[in-house]
C-alpha cells in the first residue's frame, strides 16, 4: 500500500468541487459555489468517489459520543463496518433487544451515501471518462460499484439498481433481487478487470489505494470476486469452483505488500478530519466516548493474544470491582451488580475485566458516566491511537490530546492477503478438509499479526520493550492451531470463529457476513438481557428510501435473511 502525500490538499480541493447534495428534482435552480457534472474532471469525481467509499465503511470522524456504543442510539454516519461489529461483539451493542436497536433511521446515512454519493458520482463521471477514453478510471469506478453494491445487498437485501439514478425518467426505482445485483457486481468486475488492462489509457492523477499500480487494481478485482464466491457458497454450487479457479490463477491478493486497505493520514483535525474515525471521536481532551468490547478484550487477554497492546488502549489499571480496586457506582454502575443468570451458567465475564481493560458487555445500554479519561479505547492498530506500554496515561494528559500515540494514521482493512487466506480456510473447513483448513488458517494469523505489529512504528513514543517477542507470537499460534486440530465437529468452527472474529477487527462487514452464513462462534457473548428477540438478519431499509419510494415496502422486521443466508431461523447455534 501507497500512502498519498498530497490527500489532504487533494480532498479540500475536490470538497469544492462536488454537486451539492441538497439539489433534487424539484430544485431546477443550479447553485454558482458548485460545478455541474458538465463542467468536472473525471479525477475530481474519482477523488471524491474515493474518499466516499472509504467513508461508506468506516464512518465519519465526528459524531455524538452517545451512540451505541453507550446508550443504544446510532450515529449518523457510522458506517456499515460499525454496525457489523457491533453485532459481532467488535464494539459494544448498546440495546437490550435486536429489534430496537437499529431503527429505520439509523442507516439513512449509508444509503445516501451510497446512492447521492458514490453511485450517483460514477454515473455523473462515466460519460466524461468513456468520450475521453480513460478506461482505467472506468475500471476504478466499476471496481467501486461492485463493492458497495455488494454491501448494499448484504445488510439490506433487495436493493435498487437497474432502475436506480435514472430520474426524471424513473423517480422511484423498483427493488432488484439480491441475486441480481450479486451478478451484476460480478460483470462490473470483469469489466473493470478488462480497463485496467489497457496500457494506453492514461491513469488517474491520484489513486489513493495503489498509486497507478493497475497490476494490483486486478489482483483487488480478484480478491473481491474471490469474497463474493465465499459470501454465496451456501446458495451457488459452483461457488467453490469459481473461488479455486481463481486461487490457481495465483492473479489475486496474497501478500500483505498488496493489501487494499484506505490510509489515513492522520494527524490533522480541522476539516477534513483525515483522521481515522474511533480516534477523531476518542481521543479529545474529554478522554473516549466509545467503549471496547468486553467480549473481545477478554478473549485475547485470557489467550495471551499478541495483538492486544495493538488493539486496545488502557489509561488506567484501576478498573471498578477488579483486581481488588472497589466497586464505584458512579463510574461502573453494573460493579456493584450480580451478574444475570444466562451469564453465570456460560461462563460469561460480565460488567469489567481485570488488568485494566474497562469496556462494555453486548447489550449493556446504560447511560454514558464521566468515565472518558478512565475507559480502555482504541489502540494504535486500527485506529492510530497510541500503543499500550503500561504507561496508563489519560488521554487529556497529553500535551496534544489531538496527535496522541499515531495521531490517527491508521487505516480501513477492506480486502487483505490474511481476509484471502481465512476464506481459504472455510472453503476448506465447509468442504471437510481439515488439514488443509488449519494451513490457511495458519498463514492468517501469521500475516495478520505481523500487519498488526508493524502498526506500533506510527506511534513514536511508544515503548517497544512492551512488544510481544517472536516466541510469544509463535506460541500464541501454535497453541491456536493445535486447539484447531484437536477440536472435533463444531468445536473446530468455534476455533477458528473466534480467530476470524478477532483478526478481522476493524472490518465489521467481513464478521458480520461470516456469523450470519455459519453461526460461529457459538461462544460470544449473549446480551445482558436474557431475551433479546431474534437476531438481526439485515437492517430495515432506511426511512428516507422507504418514505420517498412508494415502490419500497418496509421489512417486517429485521429477521428478513439476504439471498445468500438460507440458514434456518431457530435451531442454528447464533448467540444472544
């Protein structure tokens, strides 16, 4: 991956040059501060599809600290990996019961933005690229196209796309089944595959991803194609056949060199905030407003994980109810609580977790306690927060709360050398080849935790001597693995679902995708409430597309599966 030194001019630059998003139909009226689509360049419409993208995973940078992370209400803008890890156990779910805990609202964001944003920029800037022949930024459109689409269906289901942005002709588009829009991301993909290709089509000013690489703009045309086959494996026989064939190529990510992942600058605050997301919103001179998972942290602390000093960032040891610290009931109201019963037979940590690591249980929705400089947030791996060296330093405490640890530089895992090397796993796994499963599971967490250990160089205060050794890291594997061998029937699946779980922190999409199309890991956290209501199987559709579209008709409720879950609805091992 290619850090792009001139993003930050480069976006405040292409920020001036978007079509105003406030414009509709009815607003025939152009605004002079903004160029229309017949006055823009190509590169400033890729620039801004882009950075889009990025957003439309990752989220926005700013937002009420209130969210669900604390009392189960959902920032605007969050974007689609939030809502995936919290229902993952990533990140904290803020809600008592799944039906109530995303409403129609709270995705109204995403939509937009994948419509009125990155969908709408593509077809504002097709034309301009096809008369002036730039196939290679046709072919970094399509690529986008294909991936947001493809999460469109994943967390809605049936979703426009033949009829959509095509007003005033079509005002509102019909649904096109999932199924279709799959092949129509899969088509994209050759075609983009076929304009990154030509030699003689002049590159992009500015390629955030790979800097004019397009060798490796086809290798990520792969790799997704590769994460579609794996996504329909349970409805598309030959999905598997599709997914080798492309493994023999050899034409597709396999190194961690070749990552495509969205860097973030960081450091600079002012707009555009190009830092990454959880540490623009954690680390203030208030202290942290998003809590950390206690499921999460408590499974690598337990297991001695390599990555946790990464992950995970403590500003005090003294956790309420802990480690012979006293209860506090102002700061830890749950610390002076019994936990629930569900909890105490399976063994379940409830409220906090000793040696420092102050977060949140899955569905804890009580209000947010004047904890900021106190609670465990984001560490220096995704998020460029700082690495923990025990210096238990509250964030306000710095000089510079604002360019703590790596000052944000850090970045979006979106298709990576180690997510191939997991899929291979499962194919493998679903197929009944365990020995080859536990090879590519292997080389997962290898590459995965060396990507994450190279991340602590961002942080040039950090102590190294708190580093995990290579022996450590090499022990941590070979006792994962051997787990994996000795485990028999689904224990093998809680195995390595709790590995896919952990080393996919930062993409909640990719766990979201993987819980709902196996059910593992059966050993997560249950909500604090013992009935909860079914799982969420995919969101409601936004309240904008349903109140505008008279062609959208409401979900019932959120146990709607996509095309590809045909798991059943009772009986499959999801947790609470």
């Amino acid at each position: 991956m290619k850090n792009i030194s001139t993003y930050i001019a480069s976006v405040l630059f292409v920020g001036s040059l978007m079509v105003s998003c406030e414009s509709t139909e009815l607003d025939l009226t152009q605004d002079p501060n903004y160029l229309t689509p017949e006055q823009a360049s190509p590169d400033f419409f890729l620039n801004s599809i882009q950075e889009d993208f990025a957003r439309q995973i990752d989220g926005e940078a700013t937002g009420d600290p209130n969210d669900n992370f604390t009392t189960g209400g959902n920032v605007t803008g969050d974007g689609f990996s939030i809502l995936g890890s919290e229902l993952t156990r990533l990140m904290p779910f803020g809600s008592r019961d799944y039906r109530g805990g995303y409403q129609d609202i709270d995705t109204d964001d995403e939509w937009d933005n994948a419509y009125r944003g990155i969908l709408f920029d593509i077809r504002s800037m097709t034309p301009l690229a096809e008369e002036a022949g730039l196939s290679r930024h046709l072919g970094m459109a399509q690529f986008f196209e294909a991936y947001t689409l493809v999460t469109l269906v994943d967390f809605f289901g049936d979703v426009p796309y033949s009829e959509a942005l095509q007003a005033p002709e079509i005002v509102n588009p019909n649904l096109d089944s999932g199924e279709s829009v799959y092949a129509a991301a899969l088509s994209l993909l050759d075609q983009a595959i076929v304009n990154f290709t030509n030699e003689t089509a002049s590159p992009p000013t500015t390629d955030y991803f790979y800097g004019g690489d397009f060798e490796m703009w086809v290798k990520a045309a792969n790799t997704l194609k590769l994460k579609i086959y794996v996504q329909t494996r349970l409805v598309d026989a030959s999905a598997a056949a599709s997914f080798n064939a492309i493994i023999a190529s050899g034409n597709y990510i396999t190194d961690t060199s070749e990552d495509f992942d969205w860097n973030w600058p960081g450091t600079s605050a002012s707009q555009p905030d190009t830092r990454h997301p959880n540490y623009g919103i954690n680390y203030a001179s208030a202290g942290a407003a998003h809590y950390i998972s206690n499921w999460l942290a408590n499974i690598m602390d337990t297991t001695d994980d390599p990555r946790l000093r990464y992950y995970f960032y403590r500003q005090t040891i003294n956790v309420p109810g802990q480690s012979g610290f006293p209860p506090n009931e102002e700061l830890l109201t749950c610390s002076l609580q019994t936990a629930p019963a569900h909890y105490v037979t399976g063994g379940f940590t409830f409220c906090a977790l000793p040696n420092g690591y102050w977060g949140r249980d899955h569905g804890d929705d009580e209000g947010g306690p004047p904890d900021g400089l106190l609670k465990t947030t984001f560490g220096v791996y995704p998020a460029g927060g700082r690495f923990d060296d025990d210096s238990f330093q509250a964030i306000a405490q710095a000089i510079n709360p604002a360019s703590f640890g790596a000052g944000g530089k850090g970045i979006t895992p979106i298709l990576d050398a180690y997510m191939v090397d997991f899929w291979r796993a499962e194919m493998a796994l679903a197929a009944n080849q365990p020995g080859v499963a536990a090879t590519h599971f292997e080389n997962a967490l290898v590459k995965q935790i060396a990507k994450v250990q190279s991340y602590v160089a961002n942080d040039g205060n950090a102590d190294l001597s708190f580093e995990p050794t290579t022996g450590q890291v090499n022990d941590f594997v070979l006792a994962t693995i051997t787990a994996f061998n000795d485990a028999t029937g689904s224990e093998k699946w809680d195995v390595f679902g709790e590995q896919y779980m952990v080393s996919h922190y930062g993409n909640g999409i990719e766990t979201y995708n993987f819980y709902r199309r196996t059910g593992y890991p059966s050993t997560m956290q249950p909500n604090r409430e013992p009935e909860p209501g079914a799982y969420i199987r995919s969101m409601y559709y936004p309240n904008q597309a349903v109140t505008s579209n008279p062609n959208i008709t409401q979900k019932s409720d959120q146990t709607v599966p996509v095309f590809w879950d045909t798991n059943p609805s009772s009986g499959f091992p999801f947790s609470n």
